[in-house]
C-alpha cells in the first residue's frame, strides 16, 4: 500500500430484506454471518465494511401495504425500522443501512438503466407468462409445479403486459467464461455447479419492467413502467457504494463487494442476473457470491407458527444474544441446510459454553484470586517447561486453522479450531495440577502455570470475538486486560505470549450458566406454547398452511407424492446391516436403486421378479454408504412387513393414482 491511499475495505453484503415480513432466523443467520466474516477481517488489522438494509419496492409490497391499510412508504419505514431493531439487539456492527426507497438508490438504478440500454442490451416487447409475487419471480409454464411457484408452493399470477427486457441471452457465454476464470465466484462448490448447469442450459431474455401496479423506480424517460424490483434491488450493493452520483464510482468506493452473503433461495438472481447487469453496464463485478443453506425448525420447514418458537427476539431473551450467535454460527457448516432444535441449542450451551468455555475462564480466574489474589505474574518464558512449549504450539496449530477456516468463510470450522484451543488448556491444566503446586510449590510454576492458561483465555476470547463480541468483552475484562486490546497486531492476539506478564484480573459470573432439566422442561413448554400462539394468530395464515383441518391434506398435496410401478430386477443384503437390502428396481424408463428396511422379511432372491410400489420423487437418501433414490411402500400385518403391489398387468413406470 502507497502512503497517502487508502486501502480498500473489505466489503460485505446482507441481502436487503423485504418488508412485508418481520425479521426471522434465516434473516438473522445471514446477518450474523456477515456480521461475524466482517468482525474476523476487522480483527486482522483490515478495513472492513458491512452493508445491509431493507428491499421497499415491487408488487409483493405493495399489496402487503394495502393489506395493512397503509401507503406503501410509511409501511417500508415502519417495517425497515423492525429489522434495525433486531440488529442492535443481535450487535450487528453494520457501517451502511440502505433502503432502497432512499434517493441515492433511486438515483444510482436509474444511472445503471442508462448504462445497460445505452450498451444495447435494454428493448421494448410484451412479456407473457406468470409471476410470483411472493418471489418477485417471471415464470414459464414450464417452471411451475403443479401449477404454483416452484420456489416458494404460492399460486402465481398470469401477467401480460408491455416491458422492457435485458438481452440476458447474451451473456450466456461471457457468464461462463467468469465462472470458469473466477471459481471461487460462487461458493459453495456444489451451488456453483449448479448455476454453470443452469446457464449452460441456455438463459432467456428477462424482463426489467413491470407496467400493471406503480410502487417503484419509474424508468427513465418513461415513467409508465417501473423497473423490476430485482434490478432495483440488486443494484444497492453497489449505490451504497456510492454508483451513481456520477456516472460511475467514487474514488473511495469500497466496490466491488468481496462478499455478497445470501440464501440458497436467490442464488440464481446474485449468480447470473446481477453480474450480467454488471457487465453490461461495464462495471466490475464482485468477487464473491456466498450462498448459505436454509434452516428447518424441530425438522419441519420454517412456517409462520414454527418461526414463532425461533422468534430471534424471543431466542436472545431466552438464551442470550451470544449463545444464539454461537449455536446458529456452530451447529451447521455454513453453505448447508440444518435443522434449529431447541434441544440442541440447550445441549450445546450446556458443553461448548458452560462447561468447556465458561468453566476454563472460571477456573483460571478463580485459581488466579484464590492463591494470588488475582495478580497474575509471569516474568519470562525463558523457564518453562516441556509442557507450556507443547501447550504453546497446540495453540498456535489452533490459530493457524482459525485463521485458514474464518478466511474461506468456514465459520463454523473456525469455531471448532477455537475450541480446540479451550480443550488444550482444560488439558494443560489439568495436567498441570495448578492445586497441588499451591500445596507444594514450587510457587514460580504455579505462575507460569497460571499465566499460560489466562494467556490462553485472551486467544480464544479474540478468537471468537467475530461470532461472540460480547462474551470476549466480557472475558477481556475479567482478565483486566485494556479496552482497545482488539487493537493489537492479528500474530499478537493469537500469540500466547501476547498477554502482559503483570494483570489485575477481575473474576466475574459464569459466562454460560448450565441450563438444568427443570429449566430445560419449562423452555420446552414455552416452546410448544409459542408453536400454539402461532397457530392462533387470528390471520387465518395459520389455517391456510394447514388447508383448514389439522391432520387433512388437500388433493393437491396428495398430487405431489409420486407413486410408481416398479418391478424388482436384482436385490443383496447391504454389508453390515440387519435390516437394509439394496434393490434394484425398474420404472420402464429408468433403473433405480432403492434402500428398504425389508432385510428380515424377504431374503434378497424371493423379490426378484415382483411388482411394486415406490415413492419415486422422494429426495435421495445415503443409507449405509447406498444412495437409495425411492421408497418402497409395505404394510405391517401379523407376521412382518409385506410390500404393497399390484393386481394384474401394470407395465413397471405406471403411474399409481
Ligand atoms: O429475498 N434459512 O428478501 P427476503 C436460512 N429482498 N436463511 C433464510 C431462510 C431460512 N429458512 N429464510 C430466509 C429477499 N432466509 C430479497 C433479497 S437482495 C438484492 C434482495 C434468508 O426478506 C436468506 O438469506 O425474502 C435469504 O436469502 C433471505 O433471508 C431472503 O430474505
């Protein structure tokens, strides 16, 4: 870096929430995430910035506005101002709030509308098909299942109306070329891969404009139309770094973003439409779209009585803002899908932080005040031992994989490294024995012993300030280091000997207190309670979800099970399982392996031949090493299982109604 420049920051997005919903755990979960990548690249010495904010324009929020007997404006402010709420509570440390209502929004799409049709790449024509408001989404038949939107199971709506279109068909092969040159531009590997499938499959123009409602940015030159809210929307990574007061970027811009965080929902629109846009218009693109996995609740997909029991205002209030941060940070490798159980979450505050965190910091310090009145001591390192050199290079190894992991955004992985750092000093303590040298000396280890497990106590607190700022806070102060001590050079904080020879320690509460079963049975009560409130909340939402009567599903949800005739073509005992055998079956068309639980009902060679019913549009399963692609149907009689079949000559593939 030249003197006189200054670096530019690291840069990392939220996506901008919409406002006709109150903020839930999957918004919560990618906003701690950024939050967390940004405070990590902060820790390191880095310029960092974090962007977030709220999506105010389009049809769906409109008609939530209506709904509510509002303008639109006031419902956005209203509703924008739900989401800064919760990030205070959550201690997002965000350096940019964009709403897309604000005027250096509106101004900064309109710049990149000119730049796009100036390019060529904008025209006039009539868009036919459907539309999902929920998704904001354009459909063709093709796409719907069952005659509803393939993402979100809503009905959509028939639109035909004039609109301009973006010549996305043409960036087709320049899209490619970046993945290809870029392969860390969409992360996970698994997610890019599918979006190269999705554009190798060829891309049809998009429409940009909408004409049939007027909650939006009007085009320019022709205010008939308004822009599409998702061309409206993505381009506030880049008007919140200041596109578009000019023709372009400012010189101190943080563009372009290292990091756009998102759900695996709106990968497609952050993958292809937002760096086509880009290109287009002739601007750099980010450097990376991050797409994290989605959250099922107690097993089930998140619906508005389930998102009730994660209520994340209800969730820090229980547990505290950090063990929320900790356990959704903790409990899945970031990119894929998990479950939120509150049992869980109990269970890993009960281990990670109660027991291996909270008790480490609490016997330290209540070592350090019982037996040197909370001084610690420690001259050199020139004496130690054997032990503190192997207890120093455990945690420095834990450093180095921290480092690696937060880099490549493996939080997850990053935390299990800084647990590995709490477990080499529980060890080292242990083994050190400080009780007994305060017996029987000799007092100088029991000062070495003492000030190499504080020492370790302020790397891990660095290391899990990004997730957990509040907890290492609290743990910098109760080891009386100074409050700027984050300040210190990044090889410093997870240097153990980076902690001052001389401290005047303050032991504190527990970090974590335990959470017993009696207290455990009462959250689970609450929980159940909440899952019932949600239900309740005079919506009719609830009922809806439901199709009226619970247990009752419609005809249309029975649809969506596909049940086909097969026939069994080859059948082995999976190695090492009692209950599992592999069959092979055919639909006609297609072969499948299937899994079933049959083993001690059938032996392998009676199935051969027979016809059967499967499950075949069930997700796949791995089962003992086996991708099982279906289910067999069987019934429970007296003596044993017996698989479902078919009377007469059904050919294998037929479809069962
Ligand atoms: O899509 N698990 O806004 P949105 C994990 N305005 N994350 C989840 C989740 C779940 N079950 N449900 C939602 C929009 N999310 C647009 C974005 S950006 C230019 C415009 C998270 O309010 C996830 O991050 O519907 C997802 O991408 C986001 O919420 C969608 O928020």
């Amino acid at each position: 870096m030249r003197v006189g420049m200054t670096e530019k920051p690291f840069y990392v997005t939220t996506p901008i929430y919409y406002v006709n919903d109150k903020p839930h755990l999957g918004h919560a979960y990618t906003t701690v995430a950024a939050d967390a990548k940004a405070r990590f690249h902060r820790l390191r010495g880095e310029a960092a910035r974090m962007l977030t904010g709220t999506d105010e324009h389009g049809q769906k929020l409109e008609q939530a506005a209506r709904e509510a007997g509002m303008d639109p404006l006031p419902f956005a402010d209203q509703n924008s101002q739900h989401f800064r709420d919760l990030w205070e509570k959550l201690n997002i440390r965000y350096d940019d709030y964009i709403r897309t209502t604000e005027e250096r929004h509106k101004s900064g799409v309109q710049t990149l509308w000119r730049l796009v049709q100036a390019a060529g790449d904008i025209y006039k024509d009539e868009y036919e098909g459907k539309y999902c408001v929920s998704c904001e989404n354009f459909l063709t038949d093709l796409q719907l299942a069952d005659g509803k939107c393939p993402d979100c199971g809503k009905p959509v709506e028939a639109v035909r109306e004039e609109s301009y279109f973006f010549r996305l068909s043409k960036f087709q092969k320049p899209l490619l070329e970046h993945y290809a040159r870029n392969p860390d531009f969409i992360q996970p590997d698994t997610r890019r891969n599918e979006i190269v499938r999705f554009v190798e499959g060829g891309l049809r123009d998009l429409s940009v404009s909408r004409t049939s409602f007027e909650w939006g940015i009007p085009v320019p030159d022709d205010p008939a139309h308004v822009i599409y809210v998702w061309f409206d929307a993505l381009s506030n990574y880049a008007t919140a770094a200041g596109f578009g007061k000019g023709n372009g970027f400012p010189a101190d811009t943080p563009w372009p973003a290292d990091q756009h965080f998102i759900g695996k929902d709106i990968l497609r629109f952050h993958a292809v439409y937002w760096p086509a846009f880009l290109m287009s218009a002739g601007l750099p693109l980010p450097r990376q779209v991050f797409s994290h996995g989605w959250w099922t609740i107690e097993g089930q997909k998140m619906s508005k009585s389930l998102g009730n029991a994660v209520d994340p205002h209800w969730l820090i209030e229980e547990y505290g803002v950090d063990a929320f941060r900790y356990f959704i940070m903790r409990e899945i490798p970031f990119g894929a899908d998990g479950d939120f159980s509150h049992g869980q979450l109990i269970d890993r505050i009960n281990s990670d932080l109660a027991n291996d965190l909270g008790n480490l910091l609490h016997r330290t310090l209540n070592m350090v005040k019982r037996y040197r009145k909370g001084r610690i001591s420690h001259a050199s390192d020139a004496a130690d031992l054997p032990a503190e050199k192997e207890f120093a290079a455990a945690v420095a190894a834990s450093a180095a994989s921290y480092e690696k992991q937060m880099e490549s955004t493996n939080l997850q992985a990053g935390l299990r490294s800084a647990w590995e750092a709490i477990s080499a000093a529980n060890r080292y303590i242990d083994a050190s024995a400080p009780w007994a040298l305060a017996k029987e000396g000799p007092e100088a280890r029991l000062d070495t012993v003492l000030y190499h497990a504080a020492a370790a106590m302020r790397v891990v607190a660095a290391m899990i300030s990004p997730v957990m700022p509040g907890t290492a806070e609290n743990i910098a102060a109760q080891l009386g280091l100074a409050g700027d001590w984050t300040g210190a050079p990044f090889a410093e904080l997870m240097d153990l000997y980076g902690l001052p020879g001389e401290l005047e320690t303050k032991l504190g509460e527990p970090l974590f207190p335990r959470i017993e079963e009696d207290a455990r049975a009462k959250l689970e009560e609450k929980v159940a309670a909440r899952i019932a409130e949600g239900d309740e909340d005079g919506s009719g939402k609830k009922a809806e979800e439901d199709n009226g009567r619970a247990g009752l599903i419609t005809f249309e949800d029975f649809q969506q099970v596909e049940l086909r005739v097969a026939r069994i073509e080859a059948a082995e005992r999976i190695p090492k399982s009692k209950n599992l055998l592999k069959v092979e079956v055919s639909l006609g068309a297609e072969r499948r392996t299937v899994v079933a639980g049959i083993a001690k009902h059938y032996a392998p060679e009676e199935l051969i031949g027979r016809t059967v019913v499967v499950v075949a549009n069930l997700e796949p399963a791995k089962l003992m090493g086996v991708e099982s692609q279906g289910m067999l149907l069987a019934a429970e009689g007296a003596d044993g299982l017996k698989l479902v079949g078919v009377e007469g000559d059904v050919p294998p593939g037929a479809k069962v109604r």
